[in-house]
C-alpha cells in the first residue's frame, strides 16, 4: 500500500492589519508592530475626564503620537 501525502500552499489574503499598513506601507508586520501601534482608542468615551472637562480621554492636543 502506497500512502500519498501532497501540501498546498495558500497565499495569505493580507499582510497586516490596515492601520499598520497606513503606517509601516503593505510588507509584513511584526506581532508587536500588530498589538502596540495606533490601539488607544480616541472615540466613543463613555465619560469625560474629571480633572479636565474641556478635553476628551485621550485628545490629540494633550496626547503624544
């Protein structure tokens, strides 16, 4: 008895995720380029906060890129 085993190759259907692309162009990211880049959410706050009414969570005035 002969036992043929055969291998396909499937080409991924992306690169990166589309804010890592935006940021790094579509070539392959890293698993920390994917967890840590462009994730601090900057809308849908449930609050504001406390200390300072006049700025969201997060704000791009107060916050560093």
């Amino acid at each position: 008895m002969t036992i043929e085993i055969k291998t396909a190759t499937m080409e991924p259907s992306r690169n990166t995720f589309a804010h890592i692309e935006r940021r790094f162009g579509d070539k392959p990211a890293t698993r920390y380029q994917e967890a840590t880049y462009d994730l601090a959410p900057t809308d849908n706050f449930h609050y504001k906060p406390t200390w300072d009414q006049d700025l969201e969570l997060n704000d791009p005035r107060r916050t560093a890129n």
